[in-house]
C-alpha cells in the first residue's frame, strides 16, 4: 500500500493562512481550505507574496465576516451587556494604579469584570456591588468593611491619589449604571449573553495610565492620551460595526459610555477647559455617528 506524501507548505500558502486569520474560527472550519485552494490555484507560479489587492481583501472580508457574527441574538441585550462591559472595564482602571494599597478591592473588581466577560451577570452583581460600596465610600472620605489609609496613594500607573479628581456621586453613578444592567440582564434568562474578547483587560490598563498628559498638569481633572486613544478607537470601531452591520447593539453601549463619561465632566464643570469639551464632543460624535449609520447605509442600498 502506498500512501502519497504530504506537499510541503509554500511560502504564499503561509502566509495566505495568515491572512485568514482574520476571518472567525467557524468561517475557518467550514470554508478555509476551499477559501485557501481558491487563492492558490489562481495565484501566479512562483509568487511567495498574495497581491495587495487579494491581501486587503481578505482583510476587509474577515472583519466584515466578524462582525456580521457579532451582530446576532437581541440587539438590545448585547448592547446593553457591551455597554455594561465597558464600564466595568473603566471602573476596573480606576483602581488599578492601587493594587499595592487595596490589592483585594483591585482583586474584586478583576473578577467582577472577568464574570461579566464571561457573560455570569449574577456572578458579577454582588462583586460589582461590594467594589462599589468600597470605591464610594473612599470617594466620600468615608470607612467601609476595611480600615483605608485616605487619600490613597498609587503605586504605579498615575502619580494622582484615588478618587482625588472624582466625586461620590461620580463613583456612584459609573457602578449603578453596571449593577442596573446586570440586573436587567439577569431577567432574560432564554439568551445568556455572549463571551466578550480578553482584549477588554490591555484596554483597561491603558485607560488606568496616567500619561503621557495632552492637557495642562495643573489641571483639577487631568485626562491622559492613551484614555483619550483606547475610547476614541472603541467609538470608531463601534460606528464601523452599525455601519457594516446595520445594527444599533453597538450604538447603545456608546451611548451607555458617554452617559458615564458625562456624568463625570458635570461633577466638574468649572474644571472644564477647551480640551475636555473636545474629548467629550469627539465621543458624542463618533455616538451620533454609530446612531445614524445603519440609517445611512439603509438609504444607499435604497438608492
């Protein structure tokens, strides 16, 4: 018996597959190798490079192909568990730069932000709960289930102490917009929500450092680039997502984050400069545009 040996992998086939990576694993499973003979059989002899076009392509296609997968299941509950995540994630950096100082509220907030990516909404409402007492009451001056040092001093990620340019109310709102929604989606028990991408963790952690600075220093409520570029990517990425999808699912968490940030600025209405009307016009923006969008594209496809 014999048994024919295996064709060695080309260099355009490698990196051809890297380019359906793009694509969900599922779409891989069911037409990756007939998406892979394709481009192989039609490519010229010799070439180890996909053409630009073919590559650009396949780039495009695959983001499309993962966001038509996104854009499934009740818009309105997505987005609302999308939104809710978000926020978590926010809440999550503001306390990290204090893990050496309250390791297990940081603690805390980790694993409420891990149940709600994991789509556990009743495992993360009382985590979210407890982390929010904590975080108000350090807000506010106040004492709640530990003894804590205030004002309380980062150890790394800011140079500014906990809370120093926030207010109770502030802290209050971002956890009560989380537990609210946990709760709403609890009561839908027919559809879980979905497993959230771990790229929500490296977010957190740029949205938490202090710098570099695009304002004054001297200013009552500094915000940093890197904050300013995480949310300003996320608003772009979700006006694309109802572009391409004609779905408002990732308007609403928009919408549920700029509700957030502000709250936050009003607490500090004298404090405000020119920038900080930038960054709150630019993300109320990129909302009205996630918004409009699929009305838009809607209207091109009638034309």
């Amino acid at each position: 018996m014999t048994t024919t040996a295996p064709q060695p992998v080309t260099a355009l086939e490698r990196r051809y597959r890297r380019l359906l990576l793009a694509y969900p694993r599922k779409y891989r499973a069911a037409h990756g190798d007939e998406l892979l003979d394709l481009l192989l059989e039609s490519a010229d002899p010799g070439r180890t490079v996909p053409v630009l076009r073919e590559a650009w392509g396949l780039l495009t296609g695959g983001v499309r192909s993962r966001i038509a997968h996104q854009a499934t299941g009740s818009a309105w509950a997505d987005g609302l568990h999308l939104g809710v995540t978000a926020v978590a994630a926010a809440n999550l950096a503001a306390l990290l730069p204090y893990v050496g100082a309250m390791p297990l509220w940081t603690l805390l907030s980790a694993l409420a932000l891990l149940a709600i990516l994991r789509g556990r909404v009743l495992a993360a409402f009382p985590l979210a709960f407890v982390t929010g007492m904590k975080a108000v009451a350090v807000a506010g001056g106040w004492q709640a289930f530990d003894l804590t040092v205030v004002p309380v001093d980062p150890s790394f990620l800011t140079e500014r102490a906990l809370f120093a340019d926030s207010s109770p109310f502030a802290v209050a709102s971002r956890y009560a917009v989380v537990l609210l929604g946990l709760l709403v989606l609890a009561s839908r028990r027919r559809e879980a929500p979905r497993v959230r991408s771990w790229w929500w963790w490296p977010a957190a952690v740029a949205v938490a450092w202090a710098g570099p600075q695009w304002m004054e220093e001297d200013t009552m409520f500094p915000l940093s680039l890197s904050r300013l570029a995480v949310e300003a990517a996320a608003f772009g990425l979700a006006a694309a997502g109802c572009y391409l999808a004609r779905d408002h699912r990732w308007a609403l968490a928009s919408g549920i984050y700029l509700l957030v940030t502000s709250v936050e600025l009003t607490t500090h209405a004298e404090a405000l400069t020119r920038q900080h009307l930038a960054y709150w016009g630019l993300l109320a923006v990129l909302t009205l545009g996630a918004a409009s969008a699929p009305f838009r594209h809607r209207r091109h496809c009638l034309d």
